[in-house]
C-alpha cells in the first residue's frame, strides 16, 4: 500500500505548489503514468537487487539456513557456544 502515495502524486499534484508539476486532476494524465512507471521500475529494481544479495550470501555462507539439529538445540549454544537464558 506505500505505492497509493506516489500514484496521489500523480493524481493530486499542485501546479501551483510546484511549476511545471500538475497531476491527473490538472489535465496531466501523463504524470500519473510517470509515476506508475516509477513505481514498477522500483519494484523490479527492488526484486533483482534482494535476489543477488540472497544468492551472494549463500554462495559465501554455504547456504540460507542452518543444520536441523544446530536449529533444535538452539544458535546462542551451537554457533556462539552460550545460553542465551538461564531458564531452570
């Protein structure tokens, strides 16, 4: 729902406010077409950069997750070698 805000500015924008910027409501439907452009162009953009971040980091760690049974007993025991909570 945060793109509604910049499809708005499409819709909404003030001439008055700021000169040369007029949206839908001000007879520039080409602003709103702007703006959902933008918004697309930022979520591929947004998709292609967390899918090379995803795929570096488990080049370099060797995976995305830990093993079954470092999961079950706990991280703060198996990786770091502590409790995390002294629960009796």
């Amino acid at each position: 729902m945060r793109y509604l805000g910049a499809l708005a500015t499409g819709i909404f924008a003030n001439p008055a406010i700021t000169e040369g910027a007029a949206g839908l409501i001000y007879g520039n439907a080409k602003q709103l077409w702007i703006q959902f452009v933008s918004i697309l162009v930022t979520g591929i953009f947004t998709a292609v950069g967390t899918i090379i971040i995803i795929y570096v980091t488990k080049f370099i760690t060797g995976g995305l997750r830990v093993n079954y049974e470092d999961e079950i007993q706990g991280l703060d025991s198996t990786i770091h070698g502590e409790r995390a909570f002294e629960i009796e």
